[in-house]
C-alpha cells in the first residue's frame, strides 16, 4: 500500500540550539518544518524564564564563535539575522578573571599575550609555560586543519599532517601539566574555566580543553539584547516560513519505527506527527529509547553506554542597592577557587557532596550589556555557578521534598556567605531575588538526563573520532546535540550546520 503523504518535509525533537539550528536552516530552504518542544518555551538550555520582574538565562553566561565566519555568525548570516542579533565582546583585556585563594589573574584575548603576562608573574616557570603554550597552539593549528568527515587518506596521512593529535589524543590536561611540570598555582589558573567543561584536569580531555580556550580566546561574546533576543530571533524565522511551526509544551513518548525507517513520533497526547525526515535534538540514549521498536546493532547500542557529564548547581541572584562594579565585577566572569586543587575540589563537591568551600563561577548579565529586560532599572543580576552529583539531589526531591527545598537553603545560603565575605560584603541584604537550581532542575525543565550539563563526559574516551555521528541506523533519522556534536552553544550551532549540509 502507498504510504500516506507526511504532513512535513522535517520533524526536529527538541528546539534546543542544535535542533533551532537545523530546523531554521531547512526551514531557509523551503522546507515544511515541524519541531515539536516538550518545555514551554525554546532554547534548552539556553532558554530564559522569568521570576517575578527578572528574567534569567538558564544556563548559558558568554558563548564564542560569533566573529564573521565563524559558526554563530555563519548561521546567523544565513537567516538574515546577523544585523537584527549583535554581540559584545566582552573585555579582550580580562574576560575571564580566575580568582585563585584570593589572587585574580585575567584571561585575556591574544594567547602569547596571555601567556607573556603569566611569565611576567612566574618567571621561573617561564620554560614550563613556553611549552604549554606552544602545544596548545600545535595542538589548535591542526585541530583548524582538520577535515570533516576524515576520509581513509585523511587516516593515511595523520602522521604526517596531523602529529599532535595523534600524540596527544589519548592524553587529559593533568598529564601535560605533569610532563611540563607546571607548580600547582598555574595548574589552577590555566584550568581557571575548567566549569565549561565541568571536569578537574586528572579527567578532561587534552584535546576539549585547547578548543575551548582557544574559542574564548578568539572572542567571549555575550548578545547585546541577552539570549532571549538571540534564541527567540531564530525561532521566530522559523514560524515565519511558510508551513513551519514550534509547538511548545509537546512531549515526544515514542519514536514510531517500521522496517528500519521512522513513520511518525507520538507526543504525550497521543497525536502521531509525521513527516519524511526526522531529526532529533534528544540526548542519543535517550533517543534510542524513545524508539524502543527499532533493531539497532549491538555495536551501535554499546555506543549510546555512555557516561554523563556532571550536573550543576545555579543559583540566579537580583541584586538591589549596589553596583557590582564596585566589588571586581564588570565585562567579564569571575571564577573563583578556595585553593590551588581543583582535582581535590571537583572530588570533594561531586563524590562527597561537600559544598563548604567550592569552586564558583560568577556572571554579571547586565554588566555585559546596558540592553534592559532582565531586571528593574537600577538593578543588577549575578549568577553563580558550580559543579553537583545529579543522584544524591535527585533521590533526595523524589524521596523527602522539604529536606530538599532545606538542603537547597543550605547551599544556597553558603554560597552566598562565601560571595558575601571574599567579594561583595553585605550582599544578603541586597538581595531581591534568590533562587537555585540543581541537577534535578535541570532534568526537569531541560529534559537533560542525568541532569548533565555538557552531554557525555568529556574526556579523552568521548572525545574525537570515536564522536557518535549524526546518522543513525534508522535510515530517516538523525541525532544532532552536545553529544552528537559538541557541547556549548557554538559547539551545538555548528553541530546543527555540519548535519545541515549533510540534510541540504
Ligand atoms: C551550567 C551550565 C553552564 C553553561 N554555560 C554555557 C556558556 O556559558 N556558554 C555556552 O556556549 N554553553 C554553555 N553551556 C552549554 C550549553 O548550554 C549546551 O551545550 C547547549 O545549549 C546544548 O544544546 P543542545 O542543542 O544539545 O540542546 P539542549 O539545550 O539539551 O536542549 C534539548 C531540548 O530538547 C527538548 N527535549 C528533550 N526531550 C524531549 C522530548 N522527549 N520531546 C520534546 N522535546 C524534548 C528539551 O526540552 C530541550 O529544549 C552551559 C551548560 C550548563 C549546564
């Protein structure tokens, strides 16, 4: 019998950044659009929500590649949005400042000019520094060489093009600082942004942490009309071609398969949508149980068993009465560190749930830009930042819901003091507005299993060919997120583009 026609040309799960990203794209080419959303309101992680008069960013605090041919950019441009959503860069001379046991050091843009500064302040590890230095940059140089998908000659001729990826590919940033024998001080300040990949250096991949600094170091960004201007610009492209649509508050049960072929997926209300291609923004495991009557390989279902990255606690601040400016705040983040090990505070936060003295990443929105919307006028939004197991959070609201609105106190109230007394005294009492979210916040308005933050672990194992690729087994079916891609917003953008040109 004929197949019935699909109602859609494409049917994306998820209008996370990589399924806005795909979505909007296709949607460009003319192609009838459907992308279904379970939360109320587009983004994941990068949605905003708003409490009383102020409006938060979920999760995401600067983000980079958004210079011109860069991948922000590239789609931006694409869509005929790259006037309409503008960035700041935030300060090239400190974007980010690590805090380390009360001493600041500012990341700036220009990696021999940063690391030329950090001679200045450790001459006697100027060697040390030189050479991590140049490996990072080895490392970048052939990492922008790179083709994608590698072909067998591109396997060929690796030792020759590509020397310091092969030698460095198994390796996690502590095994560099240990062959370079760096002190313990600048261990800490060069892995000063280890939360934007949540792991202490004994586990990261060598090879994530050199893309990440390098991307901040060619520019930390933050939209000059927040990130609700950013995500709502796309979608709104997206309702405004012609047969596309973002239903919202619609919960994908079940991917329907067929003989190797999805023929519709079924939403909480037990409506089946259907359309030619499908594309999901859903974690890959996740995914793959939605389509619970597929017959994937064994190998390709040993692929999904893969660990997470960590949850996260945020705590959304409104502050009334001072200038944060006054306290080390401005157009940059602040991370701060109690001590020189961050393996030792990474272990004592997310295998002994000791939260009295952690690391804290701190971000002042409406310092990176005078665009109003996130709060009153003449108030100020401070958001902080830390690492936090998803089980024990996780047990702890399923089980006893006042203990865990307690523990959430008590957390909170922590670190507020440590603010309080190392940065901004008096803060408490210039609070309008606290509130937290945990791993089990995450999982709940983000959908993101396990609570993590940045999809699988990023370490060496997850990081690099063995990627999961965008195709599945399912002939119409394709994954595209922080995990089939990679993590952060630009990471997930240019995912979203990569498996694009695939789709076009
Ligand atoms: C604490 C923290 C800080 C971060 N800071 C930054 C930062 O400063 N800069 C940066 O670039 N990145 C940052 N990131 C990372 C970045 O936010 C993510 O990597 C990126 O946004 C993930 O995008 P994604 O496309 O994978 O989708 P996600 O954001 O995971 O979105 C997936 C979407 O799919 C939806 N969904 C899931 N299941 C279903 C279903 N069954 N049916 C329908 N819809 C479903 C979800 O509701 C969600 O909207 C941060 C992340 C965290 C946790």
């Amino acid at each position: 019998m004929p197949r019935p026609a699909a109602a859609f040309d494409d049917l994306v799960i998820g209008a996370g950044m990589a399924g806005l990203t795909v979505a909007a794209q296709l949607a460009a080419d003319g192609r009838r659009v459907l992308v279904l959303e379970a939360h109320d309101t587009a983004g994941g992680y990068a949605h905003t929500f708003g409490v009383g008069a102020y409006r938060f960013c979920a999760q995401v605090h600067y983000i980079f590649n958004c210079g011109e041919g860069e991948a922000v950019h590239t789609l931006l441009a694409r869509l005929g949005l790259a006037e309409e959503v503008q960035f700041h860069r935030l300060d090239p001379e400190g974007f980010d400042h690590i805090v380390v046991a009360g001493e600041r050091y500012r990341v700036c843009n220009g990696l021999e000019k940063y690391r030329d500064r950090l001679i200045g302040r450790f001459p006697h590890d100027a060697r040390a520094l030189r050479r991590y230095f140049d490996t990072v940059a080895a490392i970048g140089r052939e990492m922008d060489t790179l083709p994608k998908p590698l072909t067998w000659r591109d396997y060929a001729t690796a030792p020759l093009r590509f020397p310091h990826l092969l030698r460095y590919q198994k390796w996690t940033l502590q095994r560099l600082y240990d062959h370079l024998g760096l002190p313990a001080r600048l261990q800490t300040v060069l892995a000063g942004q280890a939360g934007d990949y949540l792991l202490p250096p004994a586990e990261v991949s060598l090879m994530l942490h050199v893309a990440l600094v390098r991307g901040y170091d060619r520019g930390a960004y933050y939209p000059k009309k927040h990130f609700q201007h950013l995500v709502g610009s796309i979608a709104d492209f997206i309702r405004a071609q012609p047969g596309c649509e973002i239903r919202l508050n619609q919960t994908v049960e079940q991917i329907v398969v067929e003989r190797g072929r999805v023929t519709g997926v079924r939403t909480a209300d037990g409506t089946v949508h259907t359309a030619a291609r499908y594309v999901s923004n859903v974690d890959p495991a996740r995914t793959a149980e939605l389509a619970a009557g597929a017959d994937f390989p064994a190998a390709y279902r040993a692929r999904l068993r893969y660990p997470y990255s960590s949850g996260n606690i945020t705590l959304y601040l409104g502050v009334a009465g001072i200038d944060l400016r006054d306290h080390g705040f401005g157009s940059w983040n602040v991370w701060h560190y109690p001590t020189d090990d961050i393996n030792a505070i990474y272990r004592r936060q997310l295998v002994g749930q000791d939260y009295s003295d952690p690391w804290l990443f701190m971000s002042t929105p409406t310092l990176h830009t005078d665009a109003p919307g996130l709060c009153p006028p003449g108030h100020q939004i401070l958001e902080l930042a830390t690492s936090a197991p998803y089980a024990p959070w996780r047990t702890l609201r399923d089980t006893d819901r006042r203990r865990y609105n307690l523990e959430k106190k008590r957390v909170r109230d922590r670190l507020v003091q440590i603010v309080e007394e190392r940065y901004v005294p008096g803060l408490s009492k210039h609070l309008a507005i606290r509130v937290m979210g945990t791993p089990a916040t995450n999982e709940r308005f983000c959908n993101a299993p396990a609570g993590n933050a940045y999809g699988v672990a990023l370490t060496p194992r997850f990081v690099g060919p063995q990627r999961l690729p965008h195709e599945t087994p399912l002939r119409n079916l394709w994954l595209v997120n922080a995990t089939a891609g990679y993590p952060s917003v630009a990471g997930t953008v240019r995912a979203g583009l990569e498996l694009h040109a695939q789709l076009a």
